[in-house]
C-alpha cells in the first residue's frame, strides 16, 4: 500500500504543476499578454489540459486509485493521505466520463474568447461574442451528455464548482432566501435613501492601489508570497503555496471600486495562504468549493470591510491619504459605503441586492442548456430579468448580458451559484468566528485583525480540498449551512441604517 500511495501521490503532483503551470498562462493571459498572442495562448492551455487529463484518467492511475480506495474509505475525514486518494478518485470519475478532445476543445475555445470579450465588451459588440456564446453553449452540452444519469444539464458543470449542490437544490435554497430577502429589500428601499454623493470625486489611480496595498497588508495579505496586478476583472490564482496573486481595477471617479475588489479577492488569497503546507502540490492544495471560497472573499469584504470598527481604524488613513475626505465624517462614508442602491453591474451591487443578480445569471442559464432560449435572444432576456426583478432599465450590452467575466473565459453555467452559497456561508462563519472570540470588533478598530485571520485559518483554510464542503462547514460552525445567520446579519445591519 505504502508504495502504491507514493506512485499516485507522485503522479497527482505531476498533475497538479501541470493545472498550476496553466494558472500562470491564464494570470499572465489577463493581465500582460499582447493582443496577438491569443491564439497560441489557447492552444498551449489546450495542450497543457489533454496532458494532464491523459494522466488523472489514465488506466494504470485508476489502477492505483482502485487498489488504495478501501483503504482510504475507512481512514477519518481529517487524514490528509486518505483524502488526497478519496478526491481523486473523485475527480478521475467526472474526467474520466469526458473525452480528452473535448477538455482540449474548450480550453482552446475560452482562452481565445477572453481575449476576444476583453475588445468587445467595451464596445458593446454582441455581433463578434454571439458565435462564441453559441459554441460555449454547444461545447457545455456535450460536456453535459457525458453525464447522462444527472438530472439537469447543469449539474456535471456545478460538480465541478460545488460537489453536492444541483440546480434543483441550488432552486430550492434560491426560493427560500427570496422569501425572505425580496420583502426586506422592498422595506429598504421604500425608506428614506442614504446619500451617497460623498463617495464622488477624483481619485489618483496610484494613490488608490498604493491605499489598497496597505489596506491588504494590514488584514494578512503577504507580498512576500503574492503580488497585486491589473486586469479587466479582479481575481485570485494560486500558483503554489509561496505564489498566491491577486488583481484589481482602478476607476478614476469611484474609490470603492479598487478598494472593495482588493479587500474580496484578498479573501480568496488568505483562504489560499493559510491552506496546510503539507498539502502544497497536490490536489488538496486549493480552495473546497467555489461557494466556501466566495465566503471567505464575502466575508472579509462585508462582514469585516463595511463595518464600523474597520473604518474605525482605516478611515483616518483614507483622509490622510486622499483630502477628498477630510470634512466628511466617518458615519456619512459608512452609510454611503453600505447604502442599498439596485445598479445594473454585479460586482458593484449592495448586499441586499447582489443574490438577485447571481439568480438572473442562474436562471438565463438554466434556460440556454435546457433549450428554451437562444443566445440570439440573450440580451432581451437579460434586459427582462433586471426590469422585472431590480426596475432597471438596461442602457448597453457592456453593462448587460456582457458585462460577466464568467461565460467568456470558462465552461458557460455551473458558477454562479457559489457566489450565493458564499454570501451565505460568510454570515454562518463570521458568526462561529464572533462566539468563540466576542471582541473582535475591539481588535478591528485598533487595527488588529490575526484573531480572526488565525481563527479561520484553523477552522476554514487549513484543510484546503481534505474535506467536503459540507464536513467542514459542519465542523467550522457545529451545523449544517443554513440561511438564518445570514438574513439576520442583513436584517439587523439594514433595520439599523435605514431606521426600519
């Protein structure tokens, strides 16, 4: 048994700097490669991906995986060696179901449509990104057709995000947040709005990434073990346990924007940062779901950056830092940082009304995997939703069925549920975080935040992909997920702001 284990755990590395080599490709895609190296790019992704499926679902790989199996099943959930076995065989038994040409195809397939959303986004050109779309739809229902026994199109894709979750389930925990979350947005927004004007001015682009650098160092980012970058959307990419790198966007007239994406995607890095050294370059290395992992980015953005003792202590710095604020008291900023406002942008909405864009997604593509609507007739539909369920109108693609990194860069559906889930999970760990040490609010406004950043580092991080998603949030919390620490979260933070 031993020397089995040393073969798969030396054949699952190999796999794993394969899958790292392309992360590096992919960061390097978004954030300097020349407009013209696209298509090499996604032929290299192409080949490094056939490569590394050719190996996870090769026979004598099953073989190893087959002959260490009961073993692993009879070892506890927290053995590491175990789990490495338990998660590949895992993932060998969703690749294996996937022909190596169809991997490859929509590697190539995406990495040139990101390059080629980058140019037409800003343009509002659907006319260039509506055969793309087309072909993303294809390649995801022949991916689907892999898995004939799953009840939804979708699900295969979410297996790949969220192990355990459906569309039906995902439908489920949609319809009882709705309940709940709709009438507390309606109360909102029916009570006199908070203003909003202070956040307005100009802004250095340098003088914010320099603000948000130290903002990400003060909370645990480590720029000895990661960088922050440019690119058209923010996002998180590990490329080993000492290379955890983050992006950002700076607008010139809205502050928040760059500071509120650095202080998400510094979430994913320390999710990253505080996973086991022992699991570094295997499998394991890496985030559980995409679900627990937003819940660490939503975490450290609302529940931490949007709350009083944080800027207790930041807001100082900020009107040092930029005399735009300097006559503008400290509980004026936090309404304006926290007021509900529907928008028509995703990654700028509020709190109350960030699910009903993740919903919007969810449902649109639920309909083009099921056949009942044609990307051809993706913009009306998206421009539907946001009348019907937010009361906007939608002015440009850029900022409509464009708008989403997600459908140009990866396989279209199965991610936007995780964005919810996260939402979710935040309030449920923030809460576990705040019993076992009340007075981390007192810590966050002198500027100390390694209580809760060792806390989840213990309860959360550590474990990377050792355990399932619903394991750990049961060990992290002592329950299952479940939404009432969140609504009550969002019900006691908005009845306050808005004297409801």
């Amino acid at each position: 048994m031993n020397q089995d284990f040393e073969t798969l755990k030396t054949k699952l590395a190999a796999i794993t700097d394969l899958n790292l080599a392309a992360s590096a490709l992919g960061w390097d895609q978004a954030t300097m490669l020349p407009d013209l190296g696209a298509d090499q790019r996604g032929r290299q992704l192409a080949t490094i991906g056939r490569i590394a499926h050719g190996m996870l679902t090769a026979k004598d790989t099953g073989d190893l995986i087959s002959r260490l199996s009961s073993w692993a099943n009879k070892q506890p959930a927290e053995d590491f060696d175990a789990a490495l076995v338990r998660e590949a065989r895992r993932l060998r038994d969703l690749e294996v179901e996937v022909p190596s040409e169809l991997n490859s195809a929509m590697s190539e397939h995406y990495s040139k449509m990101y390059s080629a959303w980058t140019t037409a986004r800003p343009r509002n050109d659907f006319a260039t990104l509506k055969p793309l779309l087309e072909k993303s739809v294809e390649l995801s229902l022949r991916f689907a057709d892999c898995f004939p026994n799953l009840e939804h199109p979708m699900d295969s894709l979410i297996q790949y995000s969220d192990q355990g979750v459906t569309v039906r389930s995902t439908r489920q925990l949609f319809n009882e947040l709705r309940q709940q979350l709709v009438p507390l947005v309606k109360s909102v927004t029916s009570a006199k709005q908070l203003d909003g004007d202070c956040l307005s001015g100009e802004f250095d682009e340098l003088a914010q990434l320099d603000f948000c650098k130290l903002v990400a160092k003060q909370i645990g980012y480590d720029f000895q073990r990661g960088r922050m970058d440019l690119s058209p959307h923010p996002f998180m990419t590990r490329l080993s346990g000492g290379d955890i790198r983050i992006t950002t966007r700076a607008r010139r007239d809205d502050l928040t924007d760059c500071l509120f994406s650095v202080i998400h995607e510094v979430g994913h890095a320390l999710y990253e940062l505080g996973i086991d050294p022992k699991l570094d370059g295997n499998l394991l290395a890496g985030g559980v779901s995409s679900g627990v992992h937003e819940s660490q980015s939503r975490l450290w953005e609302n529940c931490v950056g949007r709350g009083k003792a944080f800027w207790d202590y930041f807001y100082p710095v900020l009107q040092n830092q930029f005399p735009h604020f300097k006559n503008i008291n400290q509980s004026t900023f936090l309404a304006a940082i926290n007021r509900v406002e529907p928008g028509l942008i995703r990654v700028d909405a509020d709190e109350l009304t960030y699910n009903l864009h993740v919903m919007i997604r969810f449902d649109l593509e639920c309909q083009l995997l099921e056949g009942k609507l044609a990307i051809r007739d993706l913009p009306d539909a998206w421009n539907a939703l946001y009348k019907s369920d937010l009361n906007l109108d939608v002015p440009s693609l850029k900022d409509g069925c464009l708008q989403d990194v997600h459908w140009f860069s990866g396989r279209l559906g199965g991610a936007f549920q995780g964005y919810t889930i996260g939402n979710i999970l935040s309030a449920q760990f923030f809460d576990a975080a705040k019993a076992a040490h009340p007075n981390l609010d007192a810590e966050f406004s002198k500027g100390h935040f390694a209580t809760l950043k060792s806390w989840l580092n213990q309860h959360v991080h550590r474990w990377g992909a050792s355990l399932t998603p619903d394991e750990l949030v049961k060990r992290a919390t002592g329950k299952p997920m479940t939404i009432e620490p969140y609504m009550s979260y969002l019900t006691a933070k908005y009845s306050r702001l808005y004297s409801l």
